[in-house]
C-alpha cells in the first residue's frame, strides 16, 4: 500500500512539473502579435495624448503614428477642411478676397471661440479668413460657409465630399467650425491628410496661420471699434520651425493641434488629438516634429538635365517638346548619402503620332547605391496630330519646290 502511494505521489510530482513547464509556451502564445494587428509604436517616440501621427509633407509618408485611425472629435481643428474650401472656392473665382460679406444672424449667434461679429456687419473674405486662422473664429466660419454654399448645411455636405475624395475614411462632418455635436468626428490620419491637402495645394495658407497678432475693424450701426486676433497656434513663436497650422479644444476633444513645420528643405505635419490639456498637446507635437527632423532628409534635384525635342513618326510635324511631370524629391529616413543619387533619361529615339499633350513619353530614373528610388515623367508639351494623304502631298510639293 506505501509502495502505491509513493508511486502515485511521484506521477502527481511529474504531472505538476509537466504543467508548469508548459505555462511560459502559453504565456508566449497568448502575448504574440496576431499578423495583421498594428504593431507597437516606435519607443523611441514618447508622447501622451491617445492619437497622434506624424507625415512628411510632400510625400505623404507616415513616419510614425500612434491609434492613428481611431475617430474621435476633433474641435477646431475641423477648419482646416472649411480653409480648404475656402481656397477652392478662391481658386475656381467663385469668390474673391476683396468681397464683402453680409453677416447673419445665425452667424453672429456662434458661441465658443469667436470674433464678435455683429447681425448684418460686413467683413471681406481676407478678413474673415484671417479670423478663422489666427483665431479660429466659430462666427467667421458661419458667415463664409453661407457665403460660398448658401447655407451652413450645404457647405458641411461638400466637407464630406471633399473628405471623402481625399480618402478620409473615418471622417463626418456635421458643423463647419468644430463645435461639439454627437457624431462629429475625424482621425488623426485624416487630419494629416486634408492639412497635407490644404499646404500644397494652397501654400499661401502660411501667409495667414503664421499671423501672430493682427487687429481687425468692426464697423456696425454703433460706430467703428478695433478688435484684437491672437494667434491660438503658441507654436507660431515658440517652436522656430512651426509654420502653422491649426488649434482645436472642447470638452470632448480635450487638446488638439494640426502642427507644421519646416527645416531644411523638410516639412512635417504632426497631429495630436485628445490631449489632457495645451501644454501637453504642443509637448507632443514638438517631440513629434523633432523626431522627424532628425530621421529625415530631403533629396530635391534643382538641376534636371536639359530635354531636347523628340522626332514624331507619321504626323504633321516631325518633332515635339518635351517637359518634366514635376520636381524629383526623394525622402530618405536611412541616413544614406544622398550625394550619391544619379540618374537616367529613358527616351525612345522616336514617338508614332497622334500625340496629345501631356502625353508620357520617357522617364527620368533616380537611383541610389545601384537602387532605383524614383523617376519622373517625360511628357509631350504640344500635341501632334496624325498626317494624312494631303499632308504627305503638300509635305512632297514643299520639297520638289526647294
């Protein structure tokens, strides 16, 4: 009977040592990171506020990003995509900088940030531009979304629109200024993407996001009186490469900012959303800013090999200019040396017309260490319509005339 029972405590020993020898391998399987699941930030980077993201400008490319597509409220920041409209309706001449606008009832009824715009005073579009930059202005916001659209409910609707082609997926727009409602919501990426959108589309944004302190005129029934705007933006004077761009905070949103900056030749867009409190929103954007700067450098080649005329085949003239697509830049977060870069021209020796301008015709091809790492379009900058019978016989006339 000992002898049975010592054997039975000896296999419950090894059943236990079995048991406990196995619980590290589940430990191991419970805490893997499924494929497919978002990897952990860069520890590198440390900042508080629950979303944020950091991209390079002209490039789009996200060089570090934290719950980054979670939607949440995004106060004033919001106006980035009411100036965006705004310059659209700029650029397509819908409406000028000189114009007056009529301020409405509605719109002087704005509460939160505000310039105090009075029922039926007028201010011009700069004016009220500058409003909405500076000092993020929820009644100047009004007044130019009823100015371009009608009314605040249309103006909203071609925000979406434009979010939506931009590819702002977890973006809903229900006001044009930012105020709390249920249900008003973007992301941190979004933000990035529509302020992206806004840069370089529109770069004399800067000439009104980095106003620190500028004074504008009420004129209404009672007289003229000034009014001071100050820029929200603290990182206009503290942070030596900001270059705007937005501020927001309410109760649900908490702390803000859609940040710009630029340093040798680099620019960055640094988003921080639901941060506790303003000092702890620009501390992030800053640490954000500062990390880009110093993993980033910029490629630009500002002497692109002069392009000769190409020979057309068949059309009704035997030869057509050429011009680059665009500018060649190439961001580098490896610390290669970018004097290395050279490059190619990839042309054929003739193109068969039709040609249309704008038509892709060659490639100028970057490469680094033997790598290719981008490459711009050669396109036709006239068009060239194929010859015809009378083309060839006048062309034949010509000659036999020589």
């Amino acid at each position: 009977m000992k002898t049975i029972k010592k054997l039975l405590a000896v296999i419950l020993i090894c059943i236990q040592t079995l048991q406990f020898s196995m619980v590290p391998n589940v430990l191991a399987e419970e805490t893997a990171t499924t494929p497919g699941t978002e990897q952990a930030p860069d520890t590198a980077v440390e900042v508080t506020a629950p979303s944020v993201i950091l991209m390079e400008m002209t490039t789009g490319t996200v060089l570090y990003e934290k719950d980054a597509d979670t939607a949440r409220p995004p106060a004033s920041v919001t106006k980035v995509m009411t100036m965006l409209l705004i310059f659209d309706a700029l650029a397509e001449g819908k409406i000028q900088l000189e114009d007056e606008v009529t301020i409405s009832e509605y719109a002087s009824s704005m509460g939160g940030s505000q310039v105090f715009l009075e029922t039926g005073e007028k201010q011009t579009v700069e004016t009220l531009l500058k409003c909405i930059s500076v000092a993020s202005a929820n009644d100047a916001c009004v007044a130019m979304a009823e100015y371009i659209s009608g009314n605040e409910e249309e103006f909203v609707r071609q925000m979406n629109l434009r979010a939506e082609g931009l590819g702002m997926k977890h973006t809903h727009f229900l006001n044009c200024n930012g105020l709390d409602t249920d249900g008003h919501e973007t992301s941190a990426r979004d933000i990035a993407l529509m302020s992206r959108e806004l840069l370089m589309k529109y770069p004399e944004i800067h000439n009104y996001c980095t106003i620190w302190m500028e004074n504008i005129t009420h004129t209404t029934s009672k007289g003229s009186s000034e009014f001071g705007l100050t820029n929200t933006n603290k990182l206009i004077r503290q942070y030596e490469y900001a270059t705007g761009l937005k501020t927001g905070s309410t109760g649900k949103a908490k702390f803000c900012v859609s940040a710009t900056a630029e340093k040798n030749g680099v620019s960055l867009i640094a988003v921080i959303m639901g941060a506790e409190d303003s000092k702890a929103r620009f501390k992030d954007a800053v640490t954000l800013l500062n990390y880009g700067f110093g993993k980033c450098q910029m490629y630009t080649d500002e002497k692109m090999p002069s392009l000769d005329p190409i020979s057309v085949a068949g059309g009704i003239q035997e030869f057509i200019s050429l011009e680059y697509e665009k500018k060649f830049t190439y961001l580098d977060t490896t610390g290669a040396n970018l004097n290395a870069v050279t490059s190619r021209l990839q042309i054929p020796d003739k193109v068969n017309a039709p040609v249309k301008k704008g038509d892709v015709v060659g490639q100028l091809i970057y490469y680094l260490d033997g790598k290719k790492i981008g490459s711009v379009n050669l396109l036709a900058e006239e068009s060239v319509k194929k010859a015809g019978f009378f083309d060839y016989l006048r062309k034949a006339l010509y000659w036999i005339a020589l």
